[in-house]
C-alpha cells in the first residue's frame, strides 16, 4: 500500500524561470562533484608507501544505533564496545589534518544520536572542510535540523530504502517511515524558509531485489518532500555466512531480470519527468552500477587506501567504510589505533602499507577479495 503525498514542486533549489539551478544550488552542486573527483587518483601514486595525504577521514560519531536493518551488520554483531567518539578524539583527528578537504561523519552507527552533532559540523565547517553524513532520518527534527543548517552541513544523505511503511519496515526493522517522511518533508521546507540551499538533501535506497519496484514511487516520493536527488546504492554482503538480506541472492548485481531493468529504467523515466536526478552510487546511471565490468580483479580498481582513512568510535582505523559489510569482524582490516599512534604515522605504517601491496597484486586483503566491484563512491 502506498502513502505518497501531495505533489510539493522542489522549489527550494529552483530558480523562478523554472528547471534552472539557483547560483547557490548550483555552486554547491558543483562543490560536491568536485569532491567525488577527489577520489580519482592517477595511477602513479599507487604504490606501497602514500605519496600523498588522504583528502578525505570518516569519523565514526557514534556506533550506537536506533534501527535494526536487515543489511546492516550492526543488527548481527556487536563490532565493537558501544561509544559515541570523545570530542577530544574529533578534534584531536581533525587537528592533525586541519587542510583535510572532506569528512564523512558517519560509520556503522547513527550519528543524529550524537548529541552535539552539530557542534562537530561546525568545527569543521569553521576549518573550511566539506561535511556530510548519512542519517536514518528518525532524529531529523525541527531544532536538529536548524542546528545542522545553521552549523552549515554540505549533504545530509537520508537512507530510506523504500517508498511504503511495509516495505520500510521489512528493510529498517522498526516502523519509522511515516516519520521519517514527515521529516524530510518539515526539514525541505525550513531550508526554503530560512533560504538555505546547504544541506543538499538526497534520498537512497540500498538495492535490493526484494525492493527494486519501489525505485518508481520512491522518486515520486522524493519529489514530493521536495528532495532533488535520488540514490540507488549497491548492495555490500558477505560472501559466507551472510546477515539477514545482506546476501547475494538479494544483490541486484550482475543478475538483473528483465523486470528489474525495466523497473529501474521506469525510475529514471520518472526522475527525468519530475525533475529528479537519480543515479547510483559510484556510476554513470543505476543501470550501469549493477552490471559486472569486465576484469579479473575488480578490486584493482579501488582507491580508498590511497584517499582516505576511517576511524571507528574507538579509535580502530580502517581503509575504508565498505570493508565491515563484505567482511566479518574488523581483525583482518585493522590498520592502526589512533589512540596510539598519530594518523600520519598509521597512514604509511606496516599495516597501510601492507594492505596497499595486498590491493596492488592478485591476492587482495580478504576484504578487498569480498568487496569487489560493490563498492561506491
Ligand atoms: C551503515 S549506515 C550509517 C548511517 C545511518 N545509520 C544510515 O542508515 O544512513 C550507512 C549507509 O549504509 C547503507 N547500508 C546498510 N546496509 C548496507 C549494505 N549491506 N550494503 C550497502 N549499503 C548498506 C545504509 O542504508 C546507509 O545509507
Ligand atoms: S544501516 Fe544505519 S540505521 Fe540501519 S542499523 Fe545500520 S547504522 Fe543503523
Ligand atoms: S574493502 Fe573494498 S572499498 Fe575497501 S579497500 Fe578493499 S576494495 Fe576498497
């Protein structure tokens, strides 16, 4: 059963002679596609040792959780003792890489749980670094959202994962949907109140072949809270053992049927209509990411451990935020301990080291080997 709502233009990021991007929109749509390219890495500078620094840090705010999704392996295992990061870990992260050009304040864990959330967007928003997260959207109030708008937040990415309460449930485990829609919708029109174009706001749906027909009715939905940018994100899952639909036969990857494409291809039909941009993660169209590309080593094709560091809640560093979806447990991805040792040390330590050499040749970290094409930007 569905429970669309009324059709509200997307005003907020339009300009009067319609379908043209106001210059703010505009100027923070570029701003954010200047920092996808921050991931393209020419080929030299793969090598063992870093030549660089990373651009990009995820900071894990928090591993504590209110959702208990079926993807997600936080609903399986407990990774680690539950934490929120210490302020004094964030700044002390933030402090040793001040020209750092974006961070992600989000790990396995929802980070609107953290009370001064907001107060950590503007640390860094004061340092002039490009910030984003991804929320389950149930926190996104009136005050919690005035205080990331105020606090000047780039991208606030809501995962959703479906266009209907059922749906919604069978995925996030708790019937949150009318809420989170409701919202969404309050938060798109406090940005159009206050005349905020940042966050730029963005609705996305892990793919799933159990939920892949919600695709049409979940742009129309976006449209409808006002929100302008849809995401179809692959599927991460373990190859063995695997958690809930976090599995391959759920995985829209490489075994489309002809009723998913043409499920898909109606989304985009949608999308275009309503003036929607709807694209998938890490790839040219949502076509396009689920499909195989053609080599033997996927893996080869990631950059992470050359771009960027995640820190975990407790200070773990890991090479990126897919490894814990394709792999069980942190061990065999662990690369240093930022309560330890400084990150620059870590970033060109053994252990980075080793894992660069491991993604560099044909016999990948186990992670890597699991992850494959999965991944995205
Ligand atoms: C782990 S969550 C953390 C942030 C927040 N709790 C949320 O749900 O947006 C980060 C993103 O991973 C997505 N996700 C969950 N399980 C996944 C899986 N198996 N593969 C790919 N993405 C997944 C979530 O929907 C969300 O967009
Ligand atoms: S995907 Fe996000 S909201 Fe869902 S259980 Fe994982 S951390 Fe929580
Ligand atoms: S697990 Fe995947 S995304 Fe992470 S470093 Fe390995 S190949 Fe890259």
């Amino acid at each position: 059963m569905s429970t669309l709502l009324p059709i509200l233009p997307p005003s907020d990021v339009l300009d009067e002679n319609k379908d043209v991007l106001t210059p703010e929109a505009q100027a923070a749509e570029e701003e954010k596609n200047r920092m996808r390219r921050y991931f393209q890495k020419p080929e030299e500078q793969l090598t063992p040792v870093a030549t660089q620094e990373p651009v990009c840090l995820y900071l894990e705010t928090t591993n504590r959780c209110n959702l208990l999704c079926v993807t997600c392996p936080r609903t399986y295992e407990q990774l680690e003792p539950e934490a929120d990061m210490p302020w004094e870990m964030f700044t002390s992260l933030i402090d040793q890489y001040p020209n750092i050009a974006r961070v992600v304040l989000h790990g396995i864990g929802e980070p609107m749980l953290v009370k001064d959330i907001a107060e950590r967007v503007k640390y860094l928003k004061d340092r002039n670094i490009y910030v984003l997260f991804n929320t389950n959207g149930t926190l996104l109030n009136d005050k919690n959202g005035r205080a990331l708008i105020e606090a000047g937040l780039d991208e606030l990415r809501v995962s959703l994962d479906a266009a209907e309460s059922e749906v919604y449930q069978m995925v996030r485990g708790k019937d949150f949907f009318d809420k989170i829609v409701e919202n969404v919708k309050n938060f798109t029109r406090l940005q159009r109140e206050m005349n905020a174009p940042k966050p730029r706001v963005s609705l996305w749906l892990t793919g799933l072949r159990e939920t892949v027909d919600q695709l049409p009715n979940f742009v129309r939905l976006s449209h409808e809270v006002g929100v302008t940018e849809v995401y179809l994100q692959r599927l991460v899952f373990f190859d063995e053992g695997s958690n809930g639909l976090a599995r391959a036969e759920s995985a829209l990857f490489e075994h489309t049927t002809a009723a998913e494409e043409a499920m898909i291809a109606e989304a985009e039909r949608v999308a275009a209509e309503l003036g929607v941009m709807f694209s998938a993660s890490g790839a040219v169209d949502p076509g396009e990411s689920i499909r195989m590309q053609a080599t033997d080593s996927p893996w080869s094709l990631c950059r992470r451990p050359w771009s960027l560091m995640y820190i975990t809640a407790n200070g773990r560093v890991l090479p990126c935020c897919i490894a814990p979806f394709s792999m069980k447990g942190y061990g065999s991805f662990t690369l240093g301990d930022a309560t330890q040792h400084s990150l620059r040390d870590i970033w060109n330590g053994s252990e980075y080291q080793r894992f660069r050499d491991g993604l560099l040749s044909s016999a990948p970290p186990p992670a890597c080997a699991n992850c494959g094409l999965r991944w995205s930007l």
